[in-house]
C-alpha cells in the first residue's frame, strides 16, 4: 500500500469513529447530547470532506 492509500484508510476510520461517537453522544441525551452532538457534526463533516479530497487526489494522480 502507497502511503496516500494508508492516509485515505485512516480519514474514512476516523470519519466513521466520529459518526459513532456522535451517535453515542445522541443516544446518551440530556447535557452530554447538547454539549457534544454540534461539534462532533462537524468535525465528521470536515473528515467526510478530507476523505473526499483524497480521493479526488489519488484519482487524479492515477
């Protein structure tokens, strides 16, 4: 594996690992839900968008 491979693998895990803890915090409700659910959105939504660049990238670079 080519190292932009290795770091496409790790965007889409930590994409995917922040969508569960965003679901955990839901899940939990009350103060925990109100205080992590917004920023944890968002910082899936930046990792979404990092993994697709790298994809354009690697498709580009192909």
């Amino acid at each position: 594996m080519d190292f932009l491979t290795v770091v496409i693998v790790l965007a889409i895990g930590a994409t995917v690992a922040t969508m569960f803890l965003g679901l955990l915090a839901m899940s939990s409700g009350g103060s925990t839900d109100r205080e992590f659910s917004t920023p944890l959105m968002w910082t899936r939504v930046g990792f979404q968008a990092l993994t697709l660049i790298l994809l354009v990238v690697a498709v580009l670079m192909r």
